[in-house]
C-alpha cells in the first residue's frame, strides 16, 4: 500500500484527491538524467580505450607521425569547441547551455593526456625527466578544471599531481601501487595530503568554487588517512601519528557534518576504528604475561565497538543533523 492510498483509507484525502494523485503518478516524467551522464561518460573511456587500441594493433602501417597527428587534431578541435562556447569565468558554478560541452572537454583533456604519453614514450621528447611530461598535462588540467568549471578534469589534474610527486591516488591503488615501506614516500603523501586539504579549504573561505571541495576532499582524505596509519604502524612515533590521526578524523567529521556528508563521516569512522582498534590491541599485546586478562579485555572491546558500529548506523542522520 502506497502513501496516497494509505491516506485515503485512513480519510484523510477523498477520492477525487486519490485519483488526482494516481493520474499524476502515472504520467509524471521520468528523469533520465544521471543515466545519460553515465552514458556518455562511459562513451568517451570507450573511445578512448578503442583508439589506444586501434592504434597498438596498427601501428606498423599507420606510423606514428600520423597517429600523433590525428589525437593532435582531435584534441584541438574538442578545445576550440569548449572555448568558443565557454561561458564567462565566475568562482560559482557555472552550468553551460550545451549537455555535450562537459563531455568534449573531458575527451580533449584525455587526448591532450595520451598525445604527451605518447610523444614522450616513442621520441623521448623530455629526456630523463619523466616528471615533465606529468606536470604539462596536470597544469593544464587544473587551468582547464577552473576556467571550464569541470570537475572531471580537476579529478585528472589532482590525479596527475600526485604522479607527478609519485603517488596513486585511488583508493585501492594507494594500497597496491604505493611504496608505503619507505618514510619519505609516507611523509610525501601526508605533505600533499595536507597541501590539497588546505587548498580545499582556502577555497572555501574566499568562496573560490566552493563545489570543487568534495573533489579535493574526496582524494585527499584517502590519501591523509592511508599515510598516517601506514606510519602508525610502521614507524617509532607511533603517538605523533595517532595524534594526527586523531585531528584527521576530527576535522574530516567536523566537515562531513558541515557539508552533511555521509562519506567523510563514514570515511572518518573507519580509519578511525582501524588507528584505535590498531592501538589497543598493541597496548593488549605489551601486556605479555596476562593473557587471560588481555583476552577479556579485546572480547570486551569487540563487542563494544560492534555495538558502537551498529549505533553509528542507526544515528548516522542525527549526527550529520539531517532530518529525513
């Protein structure tokens, strides 16, 4: 049973209001709306992944001059498209006429990403200085992602700032990819963790694309987290690295409740979790001699963060002040 019918059954609603209700249910529209976004978002990685590979099996008879030469002229034309129908630049955000426009920039940017790849890959066009041909495409990304109001092509441009520092971003490569067992690779993320955080933040107090902060939070925070508990567990200042896990956790919950975002908060609970579940069973451990003892004790904290867990869940809403 349905709302309306619920309502006309308890006499709330008569039944000319009833049927009212059922004829504009029946022939409201039906938006379509994020399913064609994923649509075309979807097109343009396939034709992108079927070029690359139209060209890799090719390759001997097209030639790469020529191969070079036609993502050259793709990109430049997505380009002249974007900024010929651009509209002026404005720190809010900007919402263009055309539903294509967002799709074209992206693919520009993309081809843009291959042409440099490839010219570096086959003419060694920047040397031994690979970290060049990184920071082209990422400077460019980031003027693209703010004069465009694209945040597709800020994500590129973060991403190709961590390649160019060395880091994957994602959160599974940050995991597979990253070479966590050195300290200067831990310190370089938490660095530009801290870099991107403050950049987010920056924006939004001078209300400079203000919408672009859950892009830089959205990678930043993964980033922050991942580095500071792999340094929790694995180097001497074991308390320095839980106490900025710790401001970690508060600043991203303080944000998650101003923003009313359930990811960061979700974000912020389980790496959390993982820091202080990571703390007390070491503190367990050093107990040594007292095994019955420790038992107990981690039974009892299993349990009791089982329960906190489940709380979480149920008041999830009350915490982030939603109120349906």
């Amino acid at each position: 049973m349905n709302e309306s019918t619920k309502l006309h059954t308890e006499g709330f609603i008569t039944d000319e209001q009833l049927k009212a209700i059922q004829l504009y249910e029946e022939n409201k529209p039906l938006s379509v709306h994020w399913e064609l976004r994923t649509i075309l978002y979807l097109g343009i990685l396939l034709l992108t992944s079927g070029i690359s590979i139209l060209i890799y099996l090719n390759i001997d008879t097209i030639g790469h001059q020529a191969v070079l030469a036609i993502i050259a002229a793709a990109c430049a034309g997505c380009f002249y498209y974007t900024y010929k129908n651009r509209l002026p630049y404005s720190n809010g955000e900007t919402n263009h006429a055309s539903p294509f426009f967002d799709y074209i920039m992206l693919l520009g940017c993309l081809l843009f990403g291959i042409f440099i790849g490839y010219i570096q890959f086959q003419y060694n066009l920047f040397g031994l200085h690979y970290g060049i041909a990184t920071l082209i495409p990422t400077v460019l990304f980031f003027y693209c992602a703010y004069l465009f109001d694209h945040k597709g092509v800020l994500s590129l441009a973060i991403t190709g700032l961590a390649g160019w520092v060395g880091l994957s971003v994602t959160p599974m490569q940050l995991l597979n990819n990253n070479d966590f067992s050195s300290s200067s690779f831990i310190y370089s993320a938490i660095i530009l963790g801290a870099i991107i955080t403050a950049t987010a933040y920056y924006c939004d107090k001078k209300n400079i694309k203000k919408h672009f902060s859950f892009t830089y939070n959205n990678f930043s925070s993964n980033m922050l987290f991942v580095a500071t508990l792999v340094a929790l567990f694995s180097e001497p200042l074991k308390l320095l690295s839980f106490i900025l896990l710790a401001g970690l956790c508060f600043y991203f919950i303080r944000y998650a409740i101003q923003q009313q975002s359930f990811l960061f908060l979700l974000l912020s609970v389980i790496y959390g979790y993982i820091g202080i579940t990571y703390c007390i069973f070491s503190g367990l451990d050093n107990l040594g001699s007292a095994e019955e003892f420790t038992f107990l004790l981690g039974t009892f904290y299993v349990f009791a963060s089982c329960g906190g867990i489940i709380s979480f869940f149920i008041y999830y809403k009350k915490i982030l002040g939603i109120k349906k």
